[in-house]
C-alpha cells in the first residue's frame, strides 16, 4: 500500500503489541520529531544568573547602560546579579554602593523583583534580582484605557554584612 501511494512505511510504536506502523513520508516525520525535540529542550532552560559589575564612582550614563543590559537579561528570564565592586579606600563608603544598588533595584523595578537584600561581602556588595513572576504584577486600568503594570510593593533595601 505504501509503495502504491508513494510514501513510507513507518514503525511509529515499536514497544506496544502489536507494533504500530503509519504509511506516511518519512521525511516530513523525521522533520516534525526534531521539531518537536527543540521546543521541549528550549523549554528546559531554567533562569541562568547573569552578573552586573559596577564601581562606586560610576558615572550616570554608564550606570544607564548596565540597567538597560540587565532589563534585557530579565526579561529574557534570566537573574541578575548586580555587583558593586569596591578598591582601596573606596571600602569605607559602602553607602555609595548601597545608593547604587538602590537606583538598580528602582529603575528595575517593573520588570524584576528583589532576591534577599544587598549583601557586603569583602570588597564586594551584591544584589540578585529575579523575573517577577505573573502572581505579583497588578493590572490597573489608566486614563487612556490601557492597562500598566505596577509591583504591589517593593521591599525596602537593608544591608547585611557577612565576613
């Protein structure tokens, strides 16, 4: 029948009783299986950690970048790890770093949540931020008829030293 039509014979179930075969190109099934394999293992992937490094004295327009990076790596489903890296003498203002990592945490605000608070380990104060998740966005209506989205509330940024 299969030579008849012009198609392939296919052994789609080798394992039932009794074997399952479809009269169909074999081709197109080959083409549609690998299909079907990518979309699940794209879907595997979990949020990778991406890291943010900045330095106390970074200037506004260099800070703008790094938040638009790390926009992007949120929205792409991916968690940020904002880091601010201090040298020398800049360790004795760790209220710079936490002024820094608060305009981070503030300007993205909208698109990602806090993962625990700030920590200071070192030389180094960092902060994870993570996707915001659809349970904790809320949708309210504007004036123009279009809906925005808004964070419930947004946790107030403490430091916790470790050493």
């Amino acid at each position: 029948m299969a030579v008849e039509k012009g198609l392939d014979l296919v052994e789609v179930a080798p394992t039932a009783a009794p074997p399952v075969c479809r009269i169909l190109d074999y081709g197109k099934y080959r083409y549609e299986q690998t299909k079907k394999e990518k979309k699940v293992r794209s879907g595997q992937r979990s949020g990778l950690l991406k890291e943010i490094r900045v330095r106390p004295q970074v200037k506004d327009h260099d800070l703008d970048i790094k938040i638009n990076r790390a926009k992007k790596f949120v929205i792409d489903g991916d968690k940020v790890k904002v880091l601010v890296v201090f040298r020398g003498r800049q360790m004795v203002h760790p209220e710079l770093g936490i002024r820094l990592l608060t305009k981070v945490a503030n300007d993205l605000k909208g698109v990602a949540q806090l993962d625990g608070q700030p920590i200071h380990e070192g030389r180094i104060m960092s902060l994870i931020l993570s996707p915001i998740s659809a349970k904790q966005v809320v949708v309210k209506d504007s004036k123009d008829g279009k809906d925005s989205k808004e964070i419930k509330e947004a946790k107030e940024i403490k430091v916790k030293e470790t050493v």
